[in-house]
C-alpha cells in the first residue's frame, strides 16, 4: 500500500487489449499496491452501437452489468 499522496498512473488492472467502438478488456495489475486487496479476474467491456443491440445482448445474458439505462421491461427475468 502506499504511504504517501503521489500518483503513478497504476491501478488495480491494467488495458490489456483494446478495438474501438468494440471492445477493451481489462486485467488484474499484478504490481498494483493500493487498497484493493484483489480484483479477481480480468473484465471485458464491450461497447454497442445502439440501445437495441445492449437489449439483444442483455437477454442473451451476454452482460453481467450494463452503463446505459435498460426499460424496466427488459430487466424482468
């Protein structure tokens, strides 16, 4: 953990791959030092190009979370 108010530009994960307007995946920072005690695994976010495609996808239940706003009628199971 650090000690003091300096800011290297590390966090918990690191870019590990990036398309644009597609997708950036996320890893665990193995030289991370802060508070967090672990990140777990790496993340994928993945960007739509309409709110039809993130409804598509989240009824597929390709999403675990969603940024934008779903209609309540998308999120009943």
């Amino acid at each position: 953990m650090r000690t003091d108010n300096g800011a290297d530009g590390s966090g918990p994960y690191t870019l590990t791959r990036y398309t644009k307007d597609r997708e950036a995946v996320l890893a665990p920072n193995e030289r991370y030092q802060g508070a967090v005690r672990s990140t777990g695994r790496s993340i994928s976010l993945r960007y739509y190009k309409n709110p039809a495609a993130l409804q598509k996808a989240w009824k597929a239940k390709q999403i675990e979370v969603a940024t934008r706003q779903l209609p309540p009628s998308v999120l009943v199971l």
